[in-house]
C-alpha cells in the first residue's frame, strides 16, 4: 500500500517510515499538516498516518479536510499514552483506527494487515454492488431519442414471434445489446442466447462453429463438436456481421432458414433444431445483393424484420447519461471511487463525433477512469482524438439522417465543404466519375493528411474494421 506518514518530528516519522518500508509499503512523508494536503494532492495514498499533535493545522483537521477531499484515503492517528481521548474523538470522526507511541514493529505490522484486509473487503463490496446495479439498471441502448425509442419499442412488440430479425446499422452502437433485449423479451428466454461473429472466422472455422462438426473432418478435428445453432435449441443464435460470410456459407445458412436442418462438417446425418435467429450487419446489404456479393434470396429470409439502430451522434441527448454511466461502471469495476467530469472534458465528450459510437465511448471513458488523478476526469484522461478534435463534430451523410429534408440535413451538418470542394464534386459528377471512384480519392486523401489509421477513420466517420475493409476493396496501400 502507499503510505503518508505526517509528523512533526523527524526522528518520529522517519522510524515509521523505515518500519513500513521493511514491510514492502511505499511511503511518503510530510513535516506538516499543510504539506501533506499537497501531497495528497499530487499523488493519492491509500493510507495516511498522523500524528495529532502537531504546529499549525492539526491531526483533527487534517482528518476532516482528508474526509473531505480525499474520501477514498484511510487515516489512522497515532497519539501519546496521555491523549487517548482525543485519539477517540478522531475515531468518532472517521478515523480508522489509532496506536499509541512508542510501538513495536510487530504492532505497526499488525494494524498493516487490517488495514489491507479491510480495503480489499471494501473493493468487493463495490464490485458487488456495481454487479446488482448492472442487473437492475435499464441497458445502455435505453434513450430518450425518439428514433432509438422508436427501435425498441418495436423490438419489443416483435420479440414475441420467431421471425427472422436483421438489425442494421454502424459498428458499436449496440446491436448486440438490441439482440439480447429481443431474446430476454421472447418466449425463447429461458432458452440458450448464443452470439456468433461472422467477421472473425474463416470460413471453415466459421462453418464449424456454426454447424458443428465430427472427429477426422479436417485437420485438428480431434474429437466431434456441436455446434452454435444445436447448442442453442429452443433459445436465440445472434450472428453478427452477417454480411462478411462466404458464397458457400451463405447456401447453407440460406438452407437452414428454410428448412431449420442442417449437417455437421463431415458427417452425413441430417441434424433439425428448432432456433430462432436474429442477424445483424453494418454492411448495406441490398447493395452488397446488387453488386452479386450477397444473395439475394438469403437477404429476404434475413430481412423478415429489419431495425434500425441509429448512430451515437444521431442521439446526442442520449450522450450526457451515457457519459455519467458508463464512467461510473469504470470506475467501479477498477476499484476506484467515482470523480466526475469537469467542465472542459464534458464539452468535448459532447462535442467529438465518436465514429465508434457506444462501443469508442466505453473504451474512452474506461481509459479516463484508470488515468485520472484526484479531484475529477480532466481532457489530459481522454484519448487524444477526442479532446484535440473536440471543436469539430463529424458531418453527418443524408443516408444517415433518413426521414430530413435536404434543407433539414444541411442545418444538422455543423462542418460545410468549401466551395472549391464542392465545385471539384460538381465536376467530377460532370465528368462521369463514379461513387466509388471520388469514395476512394477521399479516402487516400484523408490518409494522406493524417497521422493514424485511427485518426483518419475518425476524420471520415468510420471505425477502423469499416476503413480496412474500403482500403482492401479499392486496392488502397
């Protein structure tokens, strides 16, 4: 543990420092009350030891203002044989505990191992408690956006039936979570809920993991294997990014939606399961059917209901909640007490684009958590994108903003190109470049003129996967 030993006389705070230091703790010391507010300041110990008696500021007060501005830290006072009652009194007031001078070793080891036995029962019990709040708070994709509101309300309504559900939209907003709340809805919950990722497998091992397979079928194969879709009878099987699987895996999905049977990799038994399955994509699918890369029969079989979950900057009211949630859950599951955001770091979580929406905001304010000092989270705890980019907000596309006029969009596009870029725009249309081609061009250019990969998916509002997928497509080095 780290230690603040506070006492007046050296000789006094220099035989404890050494004393705790032979029992593996790091220490600090501090000649005053005053200096010792300072320091705590500048670095939180979990412990700090007093003395009550001492010039200026004294052990009672230094107790109250630790209490005050550092809650987290545990104070012990130590005190002569002839001021027990005041060593009481601090107790009274928060103190921890307190041991008379002069002490042994063995007693100053003694109060050490309580001390550590108490905080780590402290840490427990805020992991536990921040478990049942995670069990019985609503979940993050609650919103007051009526767009958001609009997705679960129908989500719900359809959890009920076993259609098949595609729920579209970008990567981190929270499809998942959606899939979930329809599963936890449905007559299927107490049924299994099975998630299959469909972008990070190959397609064997992708087959394998959705259909199972048996002893000696390929390499590696060592004994039979069940499985997602049979583990999970009677219950849910969400896969998602359904849109990256293979021509071939796409048949034999294809086959199971109609007919809900299937076969093992190498075996020919025929094996039925009643699932239901809930798909999700950040893909535009019916694109993807146009260009021949996706199957057009299958999209309509995914495609029996299709939700929308909107982006993070399209649910900006939602943010401000979020923020203070999620911030708390990190805080917590580090064993940390909650600070809160000071002004500055709040504008820019509010005002940054977050191109991986719910998903990038959790990992922000995780890493803020574990980086941030005493008082409050600060913009030097925020990625660097965040709080260097904060005074721009990333320009929303139309295919984003359904359902608004030109007029409308234009209003909610904080940042307008320059009139030579839309000019350039106008002229390649003239000249009949395509979509792709002037996609590409924006693409090579924003990598030019950034640093990182992250940087640059931030710029053109994507996430990373989304940018490494453009880049293999259009051959982008």
């Amino acid at each position: 543990m780290k230690f603040l030993v506070v006492d007046d006389e050296a000789a006094i705070r220099e035989t404890v420092a050494e004393a705790l230091q032979a029992l593996n703790h790091e220490i600090e010391i501090a000649d005053s009350a005053e200096m010792a507010i300072t320091l705590m300041r500048r670095n939180l110990p979990d412990v700090l030891l007093t003395d009550m008696r001492m010039s200026g500021m004294n052990g009672i007060e230094l107790l109250t203002k630790t209490r005050e501005h550092f809650p987290t830290v545990t104070t012990v006072v130590m005190t002569a044989q002839g001021t027990i009652e005041t060593a009481i009194s601090a107790m009274k007031k928060g103190a921890y505990d307190y041991f008379l001078k002069p002490f042994t070793f063995d007693q100053l080891e003694h109060l050490t191992q309580k001390i550590d036995k108490m905080r780590g029962l402290r840490a427990e019990n805020i992991k536990l408690k921040t478990h049942i709040e995670l069990l019985t708070t609503p979940p993050i994709i609650a919103s007051r956006n009526p767009r958001m509101k609009k997705t679960i309300e129908i989500a719900e309504k359809v959890a009920v039936s076993d259609s098949t559900i595609l729920i579209t939209g970008e990567s981190g907003t929270g499809k998942t979570l959606l899939a979930k709340l329809i599963h936890d809805h449905s007559p299927r919950n107490v049924g299994p809920f099975g998630v299959v990722n469909c972008a990070t497998l190959s397609e064997n091992l992708l087959e394998s993991e959705l259909f199972g397979h048996v002893r000696g079928s390929f390499t590696g194969a060592i004994k039979d294997k069940m499985g997602r879709l049979q583990a999970a009878e009677s219950g849910t099987v969400f896969l998602d990014e359904i849109g990256e699987i293979s021509p071939n895996l796409q048949t034999k999905l294809l086959r199971f939606l109609q007919d809900r049977e299937f076969e093992k990799v190498g075996d020919t038994k025929t094996v039925k399961v009643d699932v239901r399955i809930i798909a999700a994509t950040n893909k535009d699918l019916e694109r993807e059917v146009h260009e021949g890369r996706f199957r057009e029969d299958l999209y309509f079989r995914l495609n029996v209901i299709e939700l929308q979950m909107p982006s993070l900057r399209q649910r900006p009211e939602d943010i401000p909640e979020l923020v203070d949630r999620l911030l708390a859950q990190s805080f917590a599951s580090i064993g940390k007490e909650p600070r809160p955001l000071n002004e500055q770091a709040r504008q820019a979580v509010g005002t940054y684009g977050w191109p991986g929406n719910i998903r990038e905001l959790k990992n922000a304010l995780e890493r803020a958590a574990i980086l941030c000092g005493v008082d409050e989270v600060t913009t030097e705890d925020l990625p660097d994108r965040v709080s260097e980019r904060s005074h721009l907000t990333l320009v929303p596309s139309p295919q984003s903003m359904p359902g608004l006029t030109m007029e409308q969009q234009m209003q909610a596009a904080p940042i307008q190109p320059s009139n030579h870029a839309i000019e350039a725009g106008f002229a390649n249309v003239a000249s009949g470049v395509s979509l792709d081609d002037l996609e590409k061009e924006h693409i090579k250019k924003i990598l030019g003129t950034t640093q990182t990969l992250e940087e640059a998916a931030g710029v053109l509002g994507i996430n990373l996967s989304t940018l490494w997928r453009k880049r293999k497509q259009y051959g982008i080095s």
